[in-house]
C-alpha cells in the first residue's frame, strides 16, 4: 500500500489501494488494530474517489456543445 497522501491521489490510485484494503480486510487475516487502521484508510480513499468522480461529473456537465453538437468549450462551473 501506498504511503502517499489520500488528498494527493488521483481516482485511480485511490481505486486500486481501496481494492488492495478491501483485500486485506476480506481475508480477515489482520489483527484487530490493523483492521481498524485498515477501514479507516479505506473510509478516506473512498471519499476521495468520489470526490473526485463528482469533479469529474460536474467537468462533463459543463461542457457546451454547439448546432452541430461539438464541442466548443466548457462553462464556468461553480466550485471548480
């Protein structure tokens, strides 16, 4: 597992360290503090995937298209 800030990852780190916690915790094969530390790891890179899918929802939403139905840009979204 990484050492990496949770707050530095992008979506797909954070995905694949998140799959390698649910991993460990599945196999139940940790001890009872490395559990807790592991979903609490797990918590905080989940939170950041969907942080980080909602930034991305709301980039594809500001896209505006023109008659023909290209692209022309993105609008101003509010927050980003």
């Amino acid at each position: 597992m990484s050492g990496k800030p949770v707050s530095e990852m992008s979506f797909e780190e954070a995905m694949a360290e998140l799959e390698q916690v649910v991993a460990r915790l599945e196999r139940g094969d940790v001890a009872l503090e490395e559990s807790i530390r592991l979903y609490e790891r797990g918590a905080e890179l989940k939170a950041r995937c969907e942080q980080k899918l909602k930034e991305a929802e709301e980039k594809v939403a500001a896209i505006t298209l023109d008659a023909d139905g290209a692209p022309t840009g993105t609008a101003p979204v509010e927050g980003l």
